[in-house]
C-alpha cells in the first residue's frame, strides 16, 4: 500500500474501536475530527440562535452551549459574527444596559433568515443520510462493545 493511501483496515466495528486511521504519514485522531466537525456547523448554529430576535454576545455563547452542547469562546464567536455581518447575514446595534455597560446585540437579516433555512435544510438532509448510513455501525458498537451503555 502507498504513503497516500488509507491504512485503516476493520472488518467490524468492534475491531475498530481505538483504531485511527492514517493518511498517509499524519495521523487524524477521533478529538481533531471533532473540532473541525463542530467548527464545519457553528456558522449554522449561530444563525440558528438568532432565529427567534435578537441576542448579544455571551448571549449567543449560553444558548449555543445550553441547547446544543457547543462550548464556543468569545474569540470564536466574535470574528465569526462579523464576518457574518460583513456578508450581510446579521445586523448589529449598540444598545445601552441598566446593568452597566452598552450591548451590542446581533439579529438575522433578511438574507441571513434565507441562508439559515438553507443550511438547515441541508444540515437534516445530510444528518438523516449519515444517520442511515451508520445504522449497522450503532447495531454493532452497542452488541460487542464493552462501553455499549454509554452508546
């Protein structure tokens, strides 16, 4: 077998629990996979937090990590809510606090209510297919994996 191809063999997925595939000499482990999974669906996420009005930063924060288990950092958020901002997908206003300083406060655009429904659609279309596709994965993990109850 070539360095470029995968070297990542399992006949099961028994087998392949704690396995990691290859590609070619970088290892990619389950932790990095991850990242760039939650990474890849944050601007949805965001989008999606913002459906019902308008919210501000930390805000956004507690509801991305109360409903959806996403744990984002204002250094995360911040640069992308501008650049959603700059794509014309969320407006934002400084609004003065009662409880100390001004907030600025992000909501959907027009635009970015559409981009929103589109990417959701997407998002349940891609899930319910990966769901599918997995299924027997699931089957399996949960009949031969010792771990089975925290599947």
């Amino acid at each position: 077998m070539k360095d470029s191809e995968s070297t990542f063999k399992a006949t099961t997925a028994k087998d392949a629990l704690g396995a990691r595939p290859e590609i070619g000499a970088q290892e990619i482990g389950p932790d990095k996979w991850e990242v760039q999974l939650r990474k890849g669906s944050l601007e949805l996420a965001i989008l999606s937090a913002l459906w019902h009005g308008r919210l501000y930063g930390l805000e956004i924060l507690r509801d991305l990590e109360t409903r959806s288990e996403l744990i984002v950092v204002e250094g995360t958020v911040y640069p992308l809510l501008n650049r959603l901002r700059a794509l014309g997908l969320v407006e934002s206003e400084w609004v003065e606090s009662d409880f100390g300083h001004p907030r600025k406060y992000y909501q959907l655009t027009p635009a970015g209510r559409l981009r929103a429904v589109e990417m959701a659609r997407i998002w349940v279309r891609f899930s319910a297919s990966m769901t599918n596709l997995l299924a027997p994965l699931n089957e399996d993990l949960k009949n031969d994996d010792p771990r089975k109850d925290e599947l």
